[in-house]
C-alpha cells in the first residue's frame, strides 16, 4: 500500500542532512520536473519584491524568499519531520519507533509543490511554494506535474493507493485510474446517521489514522484487507457509492 499525504505551508527550518540531490529522493522519474522546479525557484529569489508578489507572502513572510534562494544548498532533513501543522502534529512521527518510522519510509509519500511526491523519509529543504502558484517561466503547475507524478505514483507498482491528500495536490497528480485506489474524505455523523464533511480536523484525523498505520504496520495489500484492519483497529472506514472512502470521526 502506498498512504499520499498533503504536504503543509509550515515547516521546521534547518536540519542536519546534507543539501539536496536528486538521487535521494523516490520517484526519480521526476528528476526534470524538480531540477526544473528548483531553478525557477533560485532565480525568482534574486529579485525578493518580485518573488514576495509571485508567492504572495505577506511582509512578516520575506524570509521564506531566503529559504528558496538556498534550496541548492541548504540542509535537509526528512519530509516527514520537515512539515508541521494539525496533520504532522497528530502523525508525530519524531516520536514514533524506529520500526513504524521505517514502515512510514515503505508506505508514506507525500506530494510537495518543488519536488512532487517524495517519501516520508526523503531528506529534502525548507522551501516556500503553493500548489497552485506558476513560476515564471514554467507551465502552470498542473501541466508541469499531473502526467509525470500520475506516471511516477503508477511506475512504483503499489497494490493500493490510500489517497489523503487535498484535492489540489490530486490536481497535481492523480492516480492513474488502472491502479486501485481510494480517495478519503473526513466526515462526522449526526445522532439522524447523516455525516458532513469536516474541515480542520480532517487534518487531524488523517494524522492520526497513519500514525496508527505506521504503529500497526499491517499488510495491506487491498481495499478489502485495509477495511478489514480498521475493522479490528477500532477505525471507521466506510466505502461509499462514489469509490471513495469515509473516514468517520465522533463529533466535536
């Protein structure tokens, strides 16, 4: 199973891996879309009023142009630990057994703005980039990723994709529809049994189910056994008419 998270707009800064390469990161079918990616980057960081406008960063956010100026050389440090926000707060993954932070190496990838999908473990740099934000010179961000993250999400061979991720990051990238997979949208149930669709603690919730993933570690090599773990994990998965999957959480 291969578990596609959202990557966060807040991140840790520094760390202690050595700078990029694009040898240690997965899906190496990326290699021209994230070299591409990175210099458009660097070169709209020599003008900072004009990368602050293409950015949209606020005044108190200007540093974020430095970080993208160093993205060549900076230190790196897991993906998976770089990201914070309700999502990674609730993953936790700094804290998690070396065992279940090798089954998130193995199981997890999540999809960023510079370097499309990459593994949990991927050393990678603090960078500033949205979803939706064309850098000058390049083609609009769907364009320069769907096709070849789709591809290179396809070409790992996972028997079935979890897909956690926002529906930008799925614009950016959609599972090819050959292979099994299952998009996961957080709901809450109503006393009437109707459900509605959660906002902030969809972050939360999706967190928390892959840390219970990552501590479980379970075989999942389908839709079928995936239910069958959370059945037994005290999950609520439900599959819908759509092909989707609710994620059910108690009501705040």
């Amino acid at each position: 199973m291969l578990i596609l998270l959202p990557p966060s707009e807040t991140k840790r800064a520094g760390g202690e891996g050595p700078a990029w390469a694009a040898e240690a990161l997965g899906f190496p079918e990326l290699g021209a879309a994230r070299e591409a990616t990175l210099d458009a980057l660097v070169a709209l960081s020599r003008d900072p009023d004009e990368a602050a406008r293409v950015l949209k960063l606020s005044s108190r956010q200007l540093g974020e142009v430095a970080a993208n100026a160093a993205l060549r050389t900076a230190p790196t440090m897991p993906a998976v630990d770089r990201y914070t926000g309700v999502l990674f707060d609730a993953l936790d993954a700094s804290t998690l057994p070396a065992a279940a932070r090798r089954w998130l190496g193995a199981h997890v990838a999540i999809h960023s703005a510079p370097f499309g999908p990459v593994r949990a473990l991927d050393p990678i740099p603090a960078y500033r980039l949205a979803a939706g934000t064309r850098l000058p010179g390049l083609p609009t961000p769907r364009r320069m990723w769907a096709d070849a993250a789709g591809s290179a999400i396809a070409a790992s061979s996972p028997s079935f994709v979890l897909d956690l991720r926002s529906e930008a990051y799925v614009g950016l990238g959609p599972v090819p529809s050959a292979v099994p997979h299952a998009y996961v949208r957080v709901v809450t149930e109503s006393d009437g049994g109707a459900v509605r669709a959660l906002n902030h603690f969809n972050k939360h919730a999706k967190g928390d189910l892959v840390r219970r993933l990552a501590l479980s570690r379970p075989r999942v090599s389908g839709l079928a056994a995936l239910l069958r773990w959370a059945a037994a994990d005290g999950v609520d998965l439900r599959p819908t008419a759509a092909g989707e999957l609710q994620l059910v959480v108690p009501a705040t």
